[in-house]
C-alpha cells in the first residue's frame, strides 16, 4: 500500500496577530492574549414602554427586529403587553457588516403580517466603543419614530456599542453568524459553554457476614450470595462457601459513584435454589449521603444493616415485613484514589478525589482556539454539502465547548479558556465535531468526529507562546483521513518552578494506588463505568455535551483488539530497542576489530577503569551528560502532535480497518470472520512460540543445579569451586583483565563455532519434553 505524502500531516508554525499585537518581550499582555481579536457590534434590548395599542383596549404583542443590512435579529414576544422586557443581546460581526445604519425596529405580533409600531435608529460611525474591563455600558430609554424620522409614542430602553469577543455579553449574545438557525434549541446548541463534569468516587463495599437469615425451603441450607445495585452496576460475591443460615464472604466489591449522590446502593442476600432461578432473602438500601469518606488506607468499623423481606403475591405487593436477619457491611468513600475516566497514557487530572489532599497548583495552562481552515464537508442541506463546526478541549473536571459557527469550511472561533495545573505531566485534548442538531435535523442523532489533538503539558517551556496549525485526521474503515487543520495557541504558565520540579520524584497516582492496588481487571470495569457517569451527567446538561463527544475525547475504545495497533506496538517495541541492538552491533564491530584505532582505544579504557574502578560510575554519568547536552541542539521545538506512521494508520490494510471498526460483538459474515479468527491463531501461535522460548531458557538456568542432568550439574558445580578458588587466590583485577582481553581478542584467534558455555548452555534439560 502506497504511503500519502507525510508533508500533508505535517505540523506547521504559524504566527497570527494575537491580542491586537500588544506584545512586550515574548509574552503577551492583553486580556484575550492568545487569540485574535474580533470586533463586534453589539445592541442589547432591554425593555419598552408606553407602546401604542392596536385595539381599543390598548394591548399589543410586541417583539424587536434588529436589522443592519441583510443581518436580521428578532426577540421573543410577548402577549398582550404594552410594557415588555426582553434583555435580549445580539451581536453583529464586523467583518460581514455592509451597512452604514443600524435599525432597530418594534413591531407588533399578527398572523397575517406583523404591524410596524416604530424603530430608532443609529449611524454606525457614531457608536461608541467598549473594551473590557470598562463597566458595561448603560442602557438608555430612546424615542420611537415612524417611517419618515417624526417622533411618535412609544420608548426603546437600548444599549448599542462596539466590541469584541472579550465582551461579557459574547457568550449568550445572538451571533449573525448563525442568522440562518431558528429556534431556542437549536440557538441553544450553538452557544460555547463551559462543564464541570461530576466528581467521582470509588466506593468500597466489604461484604463480611449475614445472620439469621430464613430461607423459604427449610429442608436444604441455602446457596447464598449479596447482590449489590448503584444505578445500572450490578456486582455479586460468590456463593458462601458456609452452608448455613449464618453464611460468611468477606469480600471486597467495588463501585464508582458521582456527587451529588442521586441513588441508593441497594444490597440483596439471595439464595440460588435453581440455576436459573434466585429467590431474595433480605434487601436494604443506603443512602450514599450516609456513607462515611477514607482519607487514607487506616480501617473503618464496621456495621449491621437490617434485612428487609418483600412478599409478593400475583404481582402485588403486599406490606413491608422486617424481621431478624442482618447483614455485616463495612462501606465507605475511597478518597485517596484518582478515579480514572481515561488513559494513564494521556490523563488530564491525577489528583485524589477528596479535595483535603490535594495540593497547590503549580501554573496556569491558557489555550486559545483560533480557528481551522480545509475542513471536510460532513453533510448536505439542500444538495449543498456543508459543516457546523465546534470544538470541545478537556483538561480536569473542567471541559469547555466553543460556540458553532454555521456553515463553513473556515470557522473562526478566538476563544480563550485557562486551567490551573496541578502536574506537569498531563494531557490536554482538543476535538473538532460538526454539530448535527441544527437546520431542522434528526435529534436523536449524533454529532459527527472531525478529529483531536493531544498535547502533553511536560512537553512544553514555560511561559512561552506555541501557535501552530495541527492537522485533524481522522481514521476510517476505508484508512486515514486528514479532515482539516485547527489552529490553536497554547501557553504553559508556572507559578512555582521549584513545585514542578518537586512533582517530577513523585508518585503518578495518589498514594493509595500503591498501598491498596486495584487489579488491571477492576480498573479496567471501574474506568467504563467512570465514562458512563460522565457521558451520562454531561449530557444533562443545558446544551448537552453529548455521549459520542465525550466517548470520543475519552477514547473508550482504544482497549478493543486492532490488528493495526498491534503492529504499531510492536514496531514501538523494536524502537525502544533499536538503541540496545545499535550497541551490540557496535561491540561486536569492536570485538572482530572493523576498525584497529577504536578498538585499540576500546583496550586503553578498559585497562583504566580496570586498574581504576572507582572511575566506572563517574565516567558512566559524565558520558551520559555530555549525551545530554550534545542533544540539547537538537530538542525539538515544536509540542509533538499525531503521527500516522508511528500509528500504522497510512500503511493499514483495509480488511484490518474494517475488522477494527467492527462492533463487539461482530456483526460481519461468518466467513469473514472465520478468516479473521486463523489469522488470529497464526498471530498467537508466533507469540506461543515466542513466550515457549523465554520460558525454556528461563527453565535451562534453573536445571544447573537441579541435578535434573546430573553430569551437567556435576559439570557446573565443580566449575564453580574451581572459579571460587581461582578468584579467591588470583587478584580480581587480573582476573578481570584476562576476561576483558579475552573478549576483545583479534579475530585471527576466534572461531566460527558457538563458545565453549553457550554450547554447555543449550544443552541443559527444559521441561518442554514434559509438555503434551
């Protein structure tokens, strides 16, 4: 498969006019520093006034237009109201104005045709000019006139100046960029917001012991397990191994858990008298509110919890009867662990969850989201094909969301948001979606991907300004795809440099990762359940950050088998160890004498750090600095960013892209898969094989003394006293010289042959021959 050219992913340098061009040294100074400014015409509302009647009571429906040229903006309206209030604020960009005046216009609400009741209007080179932080303008009430500029009853309450997206009416202003979208929904899923996403807790449930427990057929001793219920977790214990009234477990069962805590964890004691049938014996609720919160790995007491039997009879249930069954629970809040809702490779956040123990931030990030340009059409109104682009950047709790802009291959957005910092080695993400909710379309559809961008915080210098221009690619069963290019400018502020160094000899994790450990398997459910929360809270939200964007920015499914990632891994893997093998090429090239000079040197350093060892560790470390500060020349410049051929992705094959995009379970023809499944087999029976050999090599060093080959053994035990006596009479510098000598030898005293101790080596007995 032919590679596209790798320039097209590139990323590029750019250098935009941020701030205005207020610039003093190399860091800017204004307000919005990390974007381009964007000027906006701005007119806010208020309310009117003794507005005249169309009937002879007086009343009317009055609502706003706001027109200036082919831009128009209306308010909502209101019923039978002559005194309406509306604070509503619209926001014109300069860019498209193609007027001199600016119309706003009070009209009366009718089925037939709307009734002009008066406009004021403005000169827009007479409109005052605002920039924060000046207080808002004030409001002031202005006369209506008619068509031909006489003054007639009726007042406007209106404010009216310039400014730009530093403005704190900006965010919930109505944008003539998005003129053509109707509707409060759809106005509402335009508009940027900031989320706060829920904080998570892991609970912990010990389920230690029940009591006096009756079950319902008297004649057997019951098969008891607890069944435990927190929203839609379900988890069990085994049965009890104690065939008794009085069962026992103590068993650990765990649980995440979002605040605020809307739902009780219910636990069920059931006995399985069938293998597909259980009958309740007891259930109890708790609410969560109750629950005491760990701080640290210190044991908490614990309590007896009431059982509670429900009798139910031709599907109604009759009244509630208590009796003497109780369950042994020990239950708390896990407060020193990170609940993990993503990758340890690119987390955002690694603090504890309880507040008490976090500790001071270290900086301030500032990610200013500028535009993108090239973007690919994602679908087609009208025959016409088109994107409403938005973009969403997590980091923390905190998730932010810039506002649609409507209809274009261009967006400009010149948005800034800022996060504190609590660890340098950190992950930012920024995704591109097109919004799908608009125009009428399908609500229960989904917002589609453009791409994302990571950027690890530990990669960049302090309190500098990068702006550069990444690519968006996106991998598709047909292969990758570059959908366009975001431009983006980022800012790494610390506050304390002598705190982030301190971070770097401290543990990844909170403290109880280490002293209590959840296994791979546990954490692995726990983060799913984790993104469910969140995609399920954030999606509540007003406008929703919906479940494919969060999963999406999650990347909940990056544990699922790719043949594709495999092989990236694996090339990942010889990388690591390209360094190793280029070192014993080049000890061997040393060995067979390639080249006299080096290796005559080669001879003269291992003669002196022989006869000197106490300079061994110094010229270790003294080489590795001067490797350090060779490389300095060399550090890259620029914050690393996706790599389609570190990730395999241009060289994929498409019938491994289609297997990756396969839901689980599959859904592609039985024959499909039965090919997929022997080329799985093949691949696992390489790695077999692999896995075979270490573990018969490992099984050769333990059979030397064994005496599983006794004449092996024999063999290297009488060595081994020979070699005691030997080291113990002759100096261990001469010893030392003779081997190192010996290695280095000229290859007209070598031997094609394998050495005398790999030959000994191979031949020691494996327990392969025990294998079936």
């Amino acid at each position: 498969m032919q590679r596209p050219p790798q320039e097209d992913y590139s990323l590029k340098e750019t250098k935009p006019h941020l701030g205005g061009g207020k610039v003093t040294g190399d860091k800017l100074t204004s307000t919005y520093d990390l974007v381009e400014q964007m000027e906006y015409l701005y007119v806010r509302v208020v309310k009117a006034r003794d507005l005249p009647g169309k009937d002879v009571t007086g009343s009317c429906d009055p609502f706003v237009e706001v027109r200036l040229g082919n831009y128009r903006g209306i308010t909502r309206h209101f019923e039978k109201k002559s005194n309406p209030e509306w604070n509503q604020v619209f926001a014109f960009s300069k860019e498209r104005i193609q007027a001199t005046v600016l119309e706003v216009t009070v009209k009366d609400k009718d089925v037939v045709k709307d009734d002009f009741m008066g406009l004021v209007s403005f000169d827009l080179n007479e409109i005052p000019k605002r920039v924060p932080p000046d207080s808002p303008l004030a409001p002031q009430w202005y006369r209506l006139e008619d068509r031909k500029g006489n003054k007639i009853r009726g007042e406007l309450m209106l404010a009216v100046w310039m400014g730009t997206q530093a403005d704190e009416a900006f965010p919930d202003a109505w944008h003539s960029d998005a003129a053509t979208v109707s509707g409060t929904d759809s106005l509402a899923n335009i508009r940027s917001k900031v989320y706060i996403a829920p904080k998570l807790w892991y609970l912990r449930v010990n389920v230690i012991e029940a009591q006096d427990l009756q079950p319902t057929d008297k004649g057997r001793f019951p098969d008891v397990f607890v069944k435990a219920i927190l929203g839609n977790q379900i988890l069990k214990t085994r049965v009890s191994m104690s065939k008794s009234i009085n069962p026992m477990w103590n068993e650990d069962l765990m649980f995440v858990a979002a605040e605020p805590f809307e739902e009780p964890l219910i636990l069920s004691v059931e006995d399985r008298v069938a293998p597909n049938k259980d009958e309740v014996l007891g259930r109890c609720a708790i609410p969560l509110a109750n629950i005491p919160r760990r701080l640290d790995h210190k044991p908490l007491i614990s309590k007896w919890y009431n059982l509670e039997k429900h009798m139910i009879v031709e599907g109604e249930r009759k009244k509630e009867l208590k009796f003497a069954s109780k369950i042994h629970l020990r239950i708390w809040l896990e407060g020193g662990y990170h609940v993990l809702d993503e990758s340890t490779h690119y987390s955002s956040d690694l603090r504890p969850t309880a507040k008490q123990l976090w500790k001071s931030s270290i900086g301030v990030l500032e990610l200013g989201i500028l535009s993108a340009h090239g973007l690919s059409p994602m679908k087609n109104k009208d025959g016409r094909a088109m994107t409403d682009a938005y973009c969403v950047a997590k980091y923390g709790q905190k998730w932010v969301r810039t506002r649609t802009i409507i209809d274009s291959f261009t967006p400009k957005w010149n948005e800034q948001y800022t996060w504190e910092v609590y660890d340098p080695c950190t992950v930012i993400t920024i995704g591109v979606f097109d919004n799908c909710h608009l125009h009428g379309g399908d609500k229960s559809g989904s917002d589609s991907r453009i791409g994302k961008v990571r950027i690890r915080l530990s990669t960049l210098e302090t309190d500098r300004v990068y702006t550069h221009s990444y690519p968006l690619l996106l991998l598709h069963s047909s292969g990758v795809k570059k959908m366009g290019e975001i431009h983006l400018a980022v800012r790494f502020t610390c506050s304390s440099l002598l705190n982030m160094m301190y971070k770097y000899s401290q543990p990844l994790l909170p403290k109880m990762h280490y002293i209590h450990p959840l296994t791979v398997s546990q954490l692995d459910i726990l983060r799913h359940q984790a993104t469910q929360i969140v995609s399920m809270r954030l999606g509540r939200s007003e406008p929703p950050l919906r479940r494919e964007v969060v999963e999406y920015m999650l990347d909940v499914g990056s544990h699922m088998w790719s043949m594709r990632r495999s092989k990236a891994n694996f090339n990942r893997i010889v990388g690591v160890l390209s360094g190793l093998i280029a070192v014993g090429k080049w000890f061997d090239q040393i060995c067979n004498w390639k080249n006299p000079i080096t290796t005559v040197l080669i001879h003269i350093l291992f003669l002196i750090l022989v006869l000197y060892p106490e300079l061994i560790l110094p010229t270790i470390f003294l080489y590795l600095f001067l490797i350090g500060v060779w490389y300095y020349r060399w550090r890259p410049k620029h914050p690393p960013h996706m790599d389609t051929r570190l990730s395999g992705a241009d060289i994929a094959l498409p019938d491994e892209l289609d297997e990756e995009f396969d839901t689980f379970p599959t859904t592609r023809h039985p024959d499909i898969v039965r090919v997929r499944y022997d080329r799985l087999r093949s691949i696992a029976g390489k790695i077999q094989t692999v896995v075979g050999d270490l573990a018969t090599q490992g099984e050769r060093l333990q059979s030397l003394l064994s005496w599983r080959d006794p004449r092996a053994t024999a063999l290297f035990v009488i060595f081994c006293l020979v070699a005691a006596i030997v080291l113990y009479v002759a100096p261990f510098q001469v010893v030392a010289l003779l081997t190192g000598f010996y290695v280095l030898r000229h290859p007209r005293f070598r031997h094609k042959l394998p050495s005398v101790p790999l030959n000994f080596f191979r031949r020691l007995p494996a327990r392969t021959d025990c294998m079936l």
